[in-house]
C-alpha cells in the first residue's frame, strides 16, 4: 500500500519522480486480507497517528463498537468529508482493526506529501469566451485552492482577490488584509493560484475570481494525509463563508499512488472529493498524475468518481497538439460500487512549459512549469469562467452524481492527436479542453422539444436541408433530444442521414405527427443512422434525435452530429 504522496510540479530540465516503492508502512499478506505493519522501529505496543475510514453506519456507534472489541482507539478528529476519524492505535491494534469487515483503510495521518500561459490560452481558444456576449473573466466566482500556500504579495494577485487565507497545519485563518505565504519548496501553490486568476504580468485563466488558499503545508514544507483532509473538512463546514456566494470551486493538484484494490482498499482521499460534490455541491477539479513513461495508474484524489480529473497536452507553441508522455491513465476505480464505463482522465489541458508566478524574492518573478498540475489549474479557471456564464452549470441536471459543467466539458472536448480509440476513454478521457468549442455547445441548438421544431420543409420545392456541427449532449439542456419537423404535400420519400462524431451514439426516429413510422439507431460509437419512409398524403412529420449508449442506454457524454434530411418523388 503506497502513501507517498506527490504534488506534481515538473521543473524544466530537471526531472524527479517519487518512487512507488516508498512505504510508510510495509506490508504482507494475510490470507485475503492487506495487514499493515507499523514503521519497523515501532514496537507492537507503541501508539501510532493513523487515519481510519470505513463503512460505518454512524461513526460514534461504530467507534464504541471497535473499542470494545480491540480497546480505547484514543479518536481524535471525525471527519465531516470521509466517514472516519483519527486514532492513536498499537501495531497490535492496526492488525486487527484491517480485518474488520467495515474498515475500509488506515492510512498514516502523517503520510507525506510532497511538490510535485499565455499560449496555453489562446491556443485552448479560452480567448474566446472572453470576447464572447458574456465578457468572462471569473467575476463573482470563488475557488479554494488545496496546496501550498501562496505568496500573496506577488504582483500577480491583486489586493481584494484573494478573500481568505488559512492554514489548516496551525488553524489559522487570515481575512483581509491578508497575511499569507508559501511553505511548498518550490513555491507550487502561487503557481497554481496564478494560473487560476493571476493577474500581474502574465494573466492567468479567470482573472476576476477570487481566491481561497488553503495552506496544507507545514512550516517545515511537509504536507501530510491529515492535512488534505483537514483541508476538505474546512473547505465542508465553511464553504458558504467566503467570497461571492461562498466557494464554487475546489482547484487540487496534488496526488497519492492510489492503495491497490483489496478487501480493505478504499480510497480516502477520493472519497473526501466525491462528498465534497456530492454532500457539499461543489466542483472539485483534480490532477491525473504526473512521472510516467508508460501507462500506469491515475493516482488519487483524481480517481474521484465525481471530481473532473485532468491530463497534460502540450500546445502548438511546444510541439502541437499531443499526450504529453507523462500524463497518467486509467482506469482508476476505486471501490466497489464504481459503475461500469467509468473512464479517467475526464478531461486533457496544456499543461507543459506553463509560464506563471515563482514564489518568493522581489514578487514579481515568472517561471515554467510542467505536469498534470498546471492542467488541473487550467481547467479550474476554465470552469470559473464557465459557471460566470451559467450558474446553472454547477447544477445536476440528470441526477447522475456529476455537475452539468462536467459533462459540458466532456461533450465539447476536442480530439488530441494520436487518439486512436474513438470516444471516452482511459487514456485522453474525452479530448482536449477548448473555449470555442464550449462557447457553440452553449449558444447552438436547433430544438429541444416537439412545440418548438423548426420547419425545415413546407411542402414544394423538393430539396434538402443539412445543418452541420449540432451539438448533442446530457444536458441539452435537458431532453437530451434535437427536433425537425417536416410539412409534406402529396406522395414524396422523406429521407434522413445523421453522421456522428466519434464520441456520439444516437437513435433517430421519424413520427406521422405522434405514430413512429421509421427509426434507427446507433450500435457504437461514432455510428451513424439513416431511415426513409413513403410519406401517403399531406401530412406533418416530425424528426427527433436523441441521445443514446449502448442498448438505449442515455449515457455517452454527447458530442457534434451532421443531419441531412431530403425530400422527393
């Protein structure tokens, strides 16, 4: 079970990744089940700080429970975002506790962590929907960034943007006039914090949001398992405390190896992101991982069902549009209950060579950074932009467990180069991030009910019609459906051909006013349809298509269709 945790920062040149094969604790097998042995100087009777979760039904009875079987856990803090809590247990103890059936996993509560655009955004068309009707710049959107603090007198925030600072090692919150600093060696969280919203030289993606900075650093520059989760607690009790209309967006790039799957592997950090989207109602946007030169695992938190979880691409300006090799892939469930087609990353963003603030010395200095965190950074200032344009978006339409602006994102992503596997999937997720794409999935729609088709045929002349790049997703907005509608005068042939692209399955069905007469669908990805049908008399025939998955299933995230509808004798 791997604890080492790695905040993933690439500086040029210089290269390093964290082992995966540094344990905190070491481990063997016990018949079916992970035990875990304390550090080896430990004694079986000496007191370790661990963090337990589990499937509890009710913590504070299920504590009572554990310790009349294995005696006094010494629980210190039960947390709102994982269900568990922390203990001061034995070794002895520890051996026993993984064999409990609801114990999910103990972790170290002091596992460490460690560090790990201009182009970027004009090439990503983010430029876009800046110039687009709503003039977006973030404005009136919060996001709290899990990291390392922030040197919050460099040039590039201004005075009133970021609105709180805390640091969840001491218990420290500072408000404005704000007191702040980096403790990461590198300097990583005024990076990421610069590329959400700087606003100094170099601009970053929403520059007219404001910041929350979570330190979760230590003054020593070591971060910990306690610390994240510390982190999402505050982020839990106080989201409604802070800036705006309290905090939209959680930026986390950061990242563990994720435990193996065993009886006893669930994944706490994931789960603390997924009960911030799910209980809190906020957008968590997470980092894939970084140090892979074939594929391996996405690491967590970014194996967060419900999280966006984003990969690296470089941009035209470093090479064109590609995979950076680096970037990790799926899959990357991590229970037991993770649904079937659950595919990471969600989402790609340029994310090698990004210019943005270095923490420290005069306050005004720039460097490059590379990895799946400037990514994670991006697309947070994306998503800021996003949710300034339609509040809405941080909504779930479909009640499927993930926010509309996550499943916008997937349908309106971009193929990467050297994607060869059509669609959704494990390794580019659902494509690139583009501005421009997102802006025509918002403002492009024919119809989305029977009352408001368009008439795209009213009798003579004879013809067709096509209309190209239709967008068609889960929320769109929220029939998953486009309308035409057809006025036919005597005997003619009605044809319909609808061309997919790779990510969108359809089914395509022709109505005599409300009686289906021809319908079609699609049997993969990528498939297209066609029907054609004899119309009798002058008649009204209507065309609907609608969003599908495998066997009728409303589940693929959406993406363009090409129609053509034709009619003649």
């Amino acid at each position: 079970m791997t604890l080492l945790i790695g905040l993933l920062l690439v500086v040029p040149v210089i290269m390093t990744e964290v082992s995966e094969e540094s344990n905190y604790f070491d481990h063997h097998k016990l018949g079916n089940y992970l035990v875990l042995d304390v550090l080896p100087e430990a004694e079986q009777d000496d007191l370790v700080d661990v963090i337990i979760s589990g499937e509890f039904e009710g913590i504070e009875n299920s504590i009572l429970q554990l310790e009349s079987l294995y005696g006094n856990l010494n629980i210190g803090k039960k947390y709102r975002t994982l269900n568990g809590f922390k203990a001061f247990v034995t070794r002895n103890q520890i051996e026993s506790l993984v064999l409990e059936k609801d114990v999910k996993s103990i972790i170290s509560s002091n596992a460490p962590l460690e560090t790990q655009i201009d182009d970027a955004i004009s090439e990503s068309n983010i430029d876009d929907l800046y110039s687009s009707p709503y003039s977006l710049d973030g404005s009136g959107i919060t996001v709290a960034i899990i990291d390392s603090g922030c040197d919050v007198d460099h040039e590039s925030f201004d005075d009133d943007q970021i609105v709180a600072f805390v640091d969840v090692t001491t218990g420290e919150v500072f408000t404005p006039p704000i007191t702040g600093y980096d403790n990461g060696p590198t300097g990583h969280g005024t990076s990421m914090a610069s590329i959400v919203a700087g606003t100094g030289a170099h601009e970053g993606v929403a520059p007219g949001a404001e910041l929350v900075i979570i330190c979760m650093w230590n003054s020593t520059g070591v971060g910990s398992a306690e610390s994240f989760l510390n982190a999402c607690d505050w982020i839990a009790v106080h989201k409604d405390d802070y800036g705006t209309d309290g905090i939209d967006i959680v930026s986390i790039s950061l990242s563990d190896v994720r435990n193996p799957r065993s009886a006893h592997s669930a994944d706490p950090y994931a789960s603390a992101v997924d009960s911030l989207v799910e209980d809190e109602g906020l957008i968590c946007i997470t980092t894939a991982g970084s140090f892979s030169t074939s594929p391996r695992p996405i690491r967590t938190p970014g194996t967060a069902q419900y999280s966006i979880t984003v990969g690296n691409v470089q941009d035209p300006q470093e090479g064109g549009w590609a995979k950076y090799y680096e970037s990790r892939e799926g899959p990357s469930d991590y229970s037991d209950t993770t649904p079937e087609g659950y595919y990471k990353p969600d989402i790609m963003a340029p994310g090698h060579n990004i210019l943005c603030a270095e923490a420290g010395g005069d306050h005004n200095n720039y460097d490059e950074v590379g990895g799946t965190s400037p990514s994670t950074a991006f697309v947070a200032g994306v998503v800021a932009l996003l949710l300034q344009a339609d509040p809405t978006l941080a909504d779930d339409s479909d009640y499927d467990g993930n926010p509309d602006v996550k499943q916008l994102l997937w349908a309106s992503a971009v193929d990467v180069p050297g994607d060869i596997e059509h669609g959704f999937d494990n390794s580019y997720g659902c494509g690139r991030v583009d501005g421009l794409e997102i802006m025509d999935f918002l403002d492009t729609d024919i119809s989305t009910t029977r009352q408001t088709a368009p008439t795209v045929f009213s009798g003579y002349p004879l013809g067709s019609y096509a209309r190209y790049d239709e967008p068609l997703w889960r929320i769109d907005p929220v029939s998953k459906e486009d309308w035409y509608k057809v006025v036919v005068y005597g005997g003619h042939i009605i044809t319909v051909e609808v061309m997919c692209d790779p990510d969108l399955m359809v089914e395509v069905r022709l109505y005599d006013n409300y009686l289906k007469v021809r319908e079609d669908e699609s049997i993969g990805r990528g498939d297209d349809c066609a029907v054609a049908y004899s119309a009798g008399s002058t008649k009204t025939y209507y065309i609907r298509i609608k969003l599908v998955g495998i066997n009728g299933v409303q589940g693929w995230p959406g993406d363009w269709y090409d129609i053509h509808i034709g009619l003649d004798s």
